[in-house]
C-alpha cells in the first residue's frame, strides 16, 4: 500500500537521518582510532576518506536515482546479480555493517557518559548504557516516521552547530597543527605508509552512514530525486565537519594523548581549551550525536531486513508481534554491543562493509550498463580505493589483532552458507528460484 505523501520524510529529514548516523558512529567512535593508524595525518586521513566516499556515493546516487526503495542496497544489489546467493550475501553483509555500527555508537555513547564520572572505557557500564541507549531507540522507532524525523532534524542541528562551535574554538585558540612530524615523511616506511592506508578504512567508515538514506526510498518524498540529493548534502556536511575537528583536536592534544583516550578523544580534547566546562559540553554533544545515531541507523536498517524478508532473501519475519525486523535488528546490536570493544567493532564493521561496498560497484559497472546511465570511470575507481584500502587494513590487522580476521571471516562464511541453504528451500526442480516480492517496492 503507497504511504500517503503528508507521512513521509522531508528532504530536510532525510539528510538529517543521513547526518544523524553518520556523525554518531563517525567523529566521536572513530576519532582516536584513526589517530592510532594515522598519527599526525589523521585530519588528512578524514580529507582523503570523504574523497574516496564521496566517489562510492556515485554509485548509489546513481542506483537511488533509478530504482529507489525502502530496500536500498538490497534492491541495487538485485537489480544487478539478480535474486539469489550473491544479492542476500552482499545484502546481509551490509545489514551487519550497519547492527555492528549501531553496537560501535552505543558504547561510544557508554564511553563519553561515563567520563562526567571519570568512570574508565572499560567498565562494565560501558555496554550496560549502550543497551539502555538501544532499548530507547527502539521505544522512538517504534513511534512512527514523523517522530523519528522530528527527533533526527533537532538532533543534526543541535550536533551540526556544537560540533562546529567545538571545532572553530579549538582551532581560534590553538591554530591549526603542524604535520611536520607526522612520521610519514619517509616514503619508504612501508609501515607508516601501511597504517595510513588502513586508517582510511575507519575514516571511510565514519562516512557509511550515507548508505542508511537509500533505506528511504519508500519513506522519502520524491524518491527518485531526494534520495540522491541527501547522500550528496550529507557527505558534504560531514566531511567538513569530520575535517574541522579533526583540526581542532590534533592542534590541542599530542598523539599519544589522543590514542590514549582514543573511546572518548573529543573530551579529552575540549579540556585543554575549556576546562571542565568543555568536557561537559562535549559529553552532552557526543550524547545527543550517538543518541540520534542510533535512532536513525535502527530505523533504516530494520527497513533494509523487512525488504530482504519481502524479496525472499532471507525467512519470512512475519510473527505475532510486529515489526520483527526492527525487534531483530535491537536485539543483534545489543549482543555485538555486549560482547566487543569499540576497536574490535569499528574494525570488524570496516571489512564489512568495504566487502559490500566492493560488490555494489561491480555490479553497476558489470551488469547495469545498459538500464543506469552513469560514467564508468567512477564506480571502477572506487572499487580500486576500496580493494587497496582493504588489503591494507586486514594485513594489518593480521598483525596486530587477527581474531578481527577470524570472527569477519567466521561472520562472513556463515552468511554465505546459510544463503546458499535458505535459496534452496525456493528452489524448483528445474533451478529457477520462486523470488516473487511479498509487498509492493
């Protein structure tokens, strides 16, 4: 049945939900992180990482504009591979990309809160707030479209204009760094080389929350055209944002500051400039960031499982109670929160979704020549960055922490098997897969 036009997200809202979750799993999980890969390049780091995203969101501005749908990366991903084991595997990778963010904001949101206490990273409280933090995101979700938009559009503003109040401060009242000891200047430390590529993998992953907006294609006003513009405006948005307090942070701390406060590195880095006051303006911040986060990722990545059930990628998710997908999707991001630290999380998520991220752009430029008008160049560059950027980061990873390797390749091996099981309980004598959609796209 077609939503009636008054109930669905503005365009306005749709870049804020886009923002909502970009910002909440970017900028205040991610920060530190890319300090400890990158050094004193990390503001760089950020630079590149939009510029390598904003070349992948071609590709789904491209998609978005041909096929929206509330199944976003689901529908691309069909449209080009057909129904079958590839599309839901693709799929199902990205729908984790996205429970695993959500898990990686609730104990960024665990972290910060516990700082107004000087309570460590490491307490056990950390995940018991980031449940709490989930648990009311689903209680918003459950709501409705205009209190998830109501709740996302005050949420940006108020984030938009702290963080950038945060970042114009820090950089007035210590200038702009200096890069000339970033312990990159010798090209051929391959290491150092190394860890900046891999560092691009979890910047890129502070920006994946634009692919959350091709979720709205059925909940967005003018599909065909506003999806397309808010994963353009909410790129832009948060790269310069992304790049300013990177700036301000890398001008206030050192580098062993930063990775030694690397959960909560935006706190530490408003104490230099504000004292006191500063740590609690930027605790408050990173609260209303992750709590709007969580929010919208929970609202489009629920979409994005319903539309699998509906295009028989996965079991039927019809039970008594409603919406399952959203319940599912809950109760797999308040496991990951509890059973993973937020370096594990960021990493696991990162291979992920560069994994997905890779297959979207094949597919375009593989399959989709003739029915999506686009330049071929640029679907092919992004698959070259990400495939670089992702060989970069699992060798390092190899060698500092390979159970990272071990649980995304355990993670990934168990979602193709269980798509290869699934198809074929649809699957007729002669091959062909009984995929018809449940629901209208």
């Amino acid at each position: 049945m077609e939503k009636n036009s008054a109930s669905k997200l503005s365009l306005i809202g749709s870049v804020s939900l886009g923002t909502g979750v970009m910002i909440g799993a970017g900028i205040f999980a991610l920060m530190g992180q890319v300090a400890e890969l990158a050094g004193s390049l990390f503001p760089i780091a950020f630079l590149l990482g939009g510029i390598v995203t904003g070349l992948s969101a071609y590709s789904y501005v491209k998609f978005s504009n041909a096929y929206p749908s509330s199944g976003g990366v689901a529908k691309f991903l069909r449209k080009a591979y057909g129904p079958g084991t590839v599309t839901g595997t693709f799929s199902l990778l990205m729908y984790v990309s996205m429970v695993i963010a959500e898990s990686l904001v609730a104990r960024t949101f665990g972290s910060y809160t516990l700082r107004l206490f000087n309570v460590g990273s490491d307490s056990f409280l950390v995940p018991i707030l980031g449940v709490v933090l989930i648990a009311t995101a689903f209680i918003i979700n459950v709501s409705g479209n205009k209190i998830i938009e109501a709740t996302a559009t005050i949420t940006a503003i108020a984030k938009i204009l702290g963080i950038a109040l945060l970042a114009i401060a820090g950089l007035a009242i210590s200038g702009f760094p200096s890069f000339q000891n970033s312990g990159m200047a010798d090209s051929s430390d391959w290491s150092m080389v190394g860890g900046f590529i891999a560092a691009l993998a979890l910047s890129i992953l502070a920006y994946k929350g634009f692919t959350t907006i091709t979720n709205q294609g059925g909940d967005i006003v003018n599909p065909n055209k506003n999806v397309g513009r808010s994963i353009i405006y909410s790129v832009l948005i948060c790269m310069v944002i992304y790049v300013a307090l990177a700036l301000s942070v890398s001008a206030n701390l050192s580098i062993p500051d930063i990775i030694k406060a690397k959960n909560y590195a935006l706190a530490e880095a408003a104490q230099p400039m504000f004292g006191n006051m500063g740590l609690w303006f930027t605790v408050i911040l990173a609260i209303i960031a992750t709590v709007s986060g969580l929010i919208a990722s929970v609202f489009s990545s629920s979409r994005l499982l319903a539309m699998l059930s509906s295009m028989k990628q996965i079991p039927d998710l019809r039970f008594k109670f409603s919406n399952p997908s959203l319940l599912f999707t809950v109760s797999l991001a308040t496991i990951l929160t509890i059973l993973f630290d937020l370096t594990r999380i960021a990493a696991i998520g990162a291979i992920f979704y560069l994994v997905m991220d890779i297959a979207v752009h094949w597919g375009l430029f593989r399959f989709l020549r003739k029915e999506v008008s686009f330049k071929p160049i640029v679907p092919l560059l992004a698959l070259l960055f990400d495939a670089v950027i992702l060989i970069a980061f699992m060798i390092l990873k190899f060698k500092s922490d390979p159970l990272v390797l071990i649980v995304s390749f355990v993670g990934i091996l168990i979602v193709i098997i269980a798509e290869k099981l699934f198809m074929k309980t649809h699957t007729d004598s002669d091959g062909e897969m009984n995929m018809e959609m449940d629901m209208k796209e």
